[in-house]
C-alpha cells in the first residue's frame, strides 16, 4: 500500500511537472520558470533523480542567462547519471547531451559542443522509433552539421 502511494505521488509530480511545461509552451516562460522553481524547492537536492533531471532539464529552457541555461543541463545531467540504470534516463540521454551542446555553441565552445553532440550521437541508440526520437535524431544531425561533424547525408 505505501509503494502503491509513492508511486502515486511521482506520478502527480511528473503531472505537474508536464502542466508547467505546457505553460512554457504557450509562452509563459516567466510563471514556467517560477513553477518549476517552486518544484525543484520542493523535490530537493536529494529527491528522486529522475524528477531532478527532468526539472533541471526544463528549467534550462526557461533560462535567459545562456550560463544559467548551461547550468540547469549540467544539473539535469548530474541527476541522469544517478539515475542510470533506468530505460527512461537512458532515452533522456541524446536530448541532454545535444541541449549541452547547443549551450556551449551560445557560449562560443565549440570544442565543448563537439564532445556533446557525439556523446548525443552515441546515445541515441536508446531513443524510440517515434516522434520523439525521430526529432532528436533531427536535431542532432542539424546540430553536427553546424558543428562540422557527422555525415553530411544524414538528415
């Protein structure tokens, strides 16, 4: 019964979690930011690492500071390594590394960039054959093409 609650409780996290990020969707970035911070008080430093990577993840999208940005992914990447084992951290993988990369391009490390799309390039293997995963492997074709890397006839 306690498990049964717990899971429960993540699960009404991850719903709020999703809502917020609706609200940044639809263009409220400053009350997204304000959610997700209030969240992120309440999971704590040491709460669930998948809610922590996850938070830390959109919080990065919410960033207008691009060190700020960097940081958060830092933070969501910390929390996905802690978290390792599971299949959904795994498939977070490729978005982290390439939303890495896209802070170090904004920060003019292109070296740095480089390291995170091949680790994103690396880890896409885990992504599903979906929407998703169709977009992220997108994304991180356009982002080696920015950088140099990768095959040029890839999409």
């Amino acid at each position: 019964m306690a498990e049964r609650q717990g899971q429960t409780a993540q699960d009404a996290l991850l719903t709020r979690i999703g809502q917020t990020v609706m609200l940044h969707h639809g263009g409220d970035r400053e009350e997204a930011r304000r959610r997700l911070l209030d969240l992120w008080a309440e999971v704590a430093e040491d709460g669930d690492p998948l809610h922590r990577c996850t938070l830390a993840h959109y919080l990065a999208d919410t960033q207008d500071d691009p060190f700020d940005e960097l940081a958060w992914d830092l933070r969501a990447l910390t929390a996905a390594e802690e978290h390792e084992g599971s299949l959904a951290v795994r498939a977070l993988y490729p978005s982290l590394h390439l939303n890495l990369a896209a802070d170090y391009v904004k920060l003019g490390r292109a070296e740095a960039a480089r390291t995170h799309v091949r680790r994103a390039r690396g880890a896409a293997g885990a992504l599903g054959d979906d929407s998703y995963g169709d977009g992220v492997r997108a994304a991180i074709s356009r982002m080696e093409r920015r950088l140099g890397e990768g095959d040029p006839d890839l999409p």
